[in-house]
C-alpha cells in the first residue's frame, strides 16, 4: 500500500480535509479516491489528491 494525500478546501482557502489516505497504486487511488470524495459530499469543491512522489492522481478546481 502507498500513502497518498488529499486535501479538499472552501474557494476562501479554509481547509476542509487534509488527510492521508492508502492505495495499491495511482490507478486504484484515482477510481476508489473519487469514490471516497464522493461519499464525502465534496465532489465540487476544490481538492486533489497526489501520490508520495507528489504526482498529481485527482484534481477539481
């Protein structure tokens, strides 16, 4: 499993999640990490997730 962070935030740059979340690989993050922002309720609002490296797996701005 690899860590991968997600940070979501309100368009006044107020932190909403910071959190690390654990995937397979950057494909299983990118399908079960839109899942899980999904069932958050913030699909809309600005985030990304990115892997240890910091390559960027999700973005929505």
């Amino acid at each position: 499993m690899e860590n991968y962070r997600f940070t979501a935030f309100e368009k006044t740059g107020e932190t909403l999640f910071d959190e690390v979340w654990n995937f397979a690989n950057d494909d299983a993050a990118k399908i079960e990490g839109q899942k899980q922002i999904e069932e958050k309720g913030i699909a809309e609002k600005t985030h990304r997730l990115v892997n240890s490296s910091g390559k960027l797996i999700l973005f929505h701005v």
